[in-house]
C-alpha cells in the first residue's frame, strides 16, 4: 500500500500555533503519565523492592510505546529522515517541524470481533508512538516533503537559509 502526504504547515495565527503547541505539550504529558502509571505497578507487582527505578521506568516505556528507528542523514541543503513505522497510515501519524525540533507521533487501534452462538469475542489492540528529536540544524517548515511506503516515512528537510555573515569594519571615532 502506498499513502503519500505533504507536511506543509498552512499560515496559521499564533492562536493556532499556541494551540498545536499545547496539543503536542498534552501528548507528551499524557505519555508520561501512563509510562509512570505503569512503571509503579511494575515496582508494587514487584514487591515495592526500590533501586530498580530506572528498569521498571525502561519497562513500562516498552511496553506502552513502540519504538520508532531513525535514520538521520545531512547534506549541505537538507536533512533527510527515514523513520519506521509499521502497521501506521499516513493519517494515523501526526508530524510536526519546529525550528530544528521534529517530532513524529501516531496512534493506531484495530479491534477484531467474531460471534459464535451466544458468545462474543472481542479484542482490541492499540499501537503508539511518539518520538520527539532535535535536529542538527533549523529547517524551513514551509518546503518539508514527507512520503509513507511501506510502513517507511521518509521526510525531507530543507536546512532553512541562514542569516549571511557580513565583516563589520569599525570606524575610528574623532
């Protein structure tokens, strides 16, 4: 299957940046919420024993979060990422480029049912990702091209055009 979409910020009020920003604050919030609600049960189930903080955290984080392998590649006018994300459509995943801060999040649920008789089966599962880097340079939003194939993202990222340096020759006061 092949989904292809541009990530093209559309010229939008600071209302509505302010809102993006606070979208993406709550996603991250919401994250670590659920990764130390599990990480607690991880440490009660285990006897409460303390020192094992940063495993059960680790754990936890595995277990709610999939993982999303980057590959960063930096050339003189872009940058180019290729992220996995397998089993996502390109309208399940949620992309944002700010200044030289990428971040990639998703959400995907499917649900199986089947009736036999008087019964039901029924089970649901839910795939999340959220993975947030910092670039090594700033990046004009305004020109990102991103493709999805193949549970592959691939993001172009041209470098944004920096200030041009200018030789400031002092002048002698009289």
């Amino acid at each position: 299957m092949t989904a292809q979409t541009a990530v093209q910020p559309a010229r939008t009020s600071a209302v509505a940046k302010q809102r993006e920003a606070e979208n993406v604050f709550d996603r991250f919030q919401q994250a670590y919420d659920s990764i130390a609600k599990r990480a607690f049960e991880i440490f009660d189930n285990n006897g409460r024993w303390f020192g094992n903080d940063l495993s059960d955290w680790l754990q936890a984080e595995s277990e709610i979060f999939h993982p999303v392998h980057l590959e960063i590649a930096d050339t003189d006018e872009a940058l180019t990422v290729r992220a996995e994300v397998p089993g996502f459509t390109a309208k399940e995943l949620d992309i944002h480029v700010e200044g030289n801060r990428l971040t990639i999040a998703g959400k995907h649920e499917s649900m199986e049912e089947s009736t036999k008789g008087k019964t039901i089966y029924s089970e649901r599962c839910a795939k999340e990702i959220l993975r947030s880097v910092e670039l090594p340079s700033d990046v004009d939003g305004t020109r990102v091209n991103a493709t999805l194939k193949d549970g592959v993202l691939n993001l172009e990222l041209p470098k944004a055009p920096h200030a041009k340096s200018v030789k400031i020759e002092p002048k002698a006061a009289t």
